[in-house]
C-alpha cells in the first residue's frame, strides 16, 4: 500500500511540474488532440509549426 501511495505521490509531482512549465512556456506549449483514436500532438518551434503523428514529426514554416 505504501509503494502504491509514493507511486501516486511521484506522478502527481511530476503532472505538477510538467503543468507549471508548460504555463510557464505559454506559446511553446504542447496541445494533444485525439484524431482516428490516435494521439496527435502540435507545437511550434522558432518560425515552424509541427505536429506529431504516428511516430512522425512533420513542420510546415509560417508564413508572416
């Protein structure tokens, strides 16, 4: 019962700290969507925007 508790602790620790970088980082933020029951997940990085979709990561520049 113990070892189950830290485990539940160390994850909510961890959900913690990854929800207050992702605040912090504000448009670098990672957003996952559901597509086909498949995870997608989309960022930007510098003047691109990529996506993450089966295994693969595709970016597109942005046009200004």
């Amino acid at each position: 019962m113990l070892m189950t508790t830290n485990r539940v602790l160390k994850g909510l620790l961890i959900a913690a700290l990854l929800v207050s970088g992702v605040a912090h980082g504000g448009d670098s933020a990672i957003r996952v969507s559901h597509e086909a029951g498949q995870p997608v997940a989309r960022f930007t990085i510098g003047d691109s925007r990529c996506v993450l979709k089966d295994d693969q990561v595709r970016c597109t520049p942005v046009s200004k």
